[in-house]
C-alpha cells in the first residue's frame, strides 16, 4: 500500500522507507467534540464512560438551577472559539443601529459595539500569548535536548 510506483517500470515496486510507515499523521481531524453530559444524544451517551457519582454540594446545585445553562459551562461561549459569534454579535448591532435616528437613539448600541470589540481583542491577545507560550515551550524543550546530546 505505501510503495511508490516508479514511472519507467510501472507496477514495480519500490524499496519501503521505515521511517514512511512510522510516520505519526495529525490527530486534529479525530478529535471529538466535547459536550457535558445533558448534550449528548442517545447513541453518545450510550458510548459513554458512566457519570461519576461525585457528592453534589447543595449550594451549588441551587446556584446552577438559578442560574440556568446560560450561565454554565453548558454554554457555548465558554467552549471553542467565540470570536466568530462575537463578529456577528457586532454585525447585527452594527445593522440594528443603522434601522435607528442618529444621535442619543445609537448611544446605547455603539457602547454595546465598543465592549464587544474590547473582548475580541481580549480574545485575540491571549490566543496570541498563548501561541508564543506554546512556542517558546516548544524551543525550550529543544533547547534542553540540545544540552543533553552535548553533555
């Protein structure tokens, strides 16, 4: 399966590099997507691990029913990547402000605008530290095996 055809000999196959058939692919495309239990479907939650039987602490069980699955890691604002929904957050006050009179009518509307552009660029700042950071990790890591080839 992994021999190459040479062009003059068609159908011979070539010599197999080792190091072809170790070759580790992307896992990025396997990874599933991760869901609190209440998210699952049936199937899902038929394949899954059971719930663990932690105790529940009463207050917290109170604090999460008041505050709803808006408020919840069920939300997915705090999963993923929301500076997409946070652009289209923009774009429909952007249109709905445009459908207003100008003047104290925008107000509101423009300092919804300008929070929501504050915590794109929030967003945007710690994926970036969080990209050099994995980075710098990585050369760190290198570097240390560097050192322990010369020693």
């Amino acid at each position: 399966m992994n021999a190459r055809i040479a062009a003059p000999g068609i159908g011979r196959q070539l010599p197999v590099d080792p190091g072809e058939l170790a070759e580790i692919h992307s896992t990025e495309a396997l990874t599933g997507l991760q869901k609190s239990r209440p998210l699952l479907s049936n199937e899902e939650e038929a394949a899954s691990l059971p719930a663990l039987e932690l105790p529940v602490d009463p207050l917290q069980r109170v604090l999460t029913e008041l505050l709803g699955p808006a408020l919840t890691s069920d939300n997915p604002v705090w999963r993923g990547d929301p500076v997409p929904s946070l652009r289209g957050l923009q774009r429909l006050l952007v249109a709905h402000s445009l459908t207003l009179p100008e003047g104290a009518a925008r107000a509101p509307l423009m300092d919804a605008l300008r929070q929501v552009e504050l915590a794109v660029r929030m967003r945007l700042r710690w994926l970036q530290m969080k990209h050099a950071e994995a980075l710098t990790g990585v050369a760190d890591t290198e570097a240390a095996h560097a050192q322990e080839e010369t020693a």
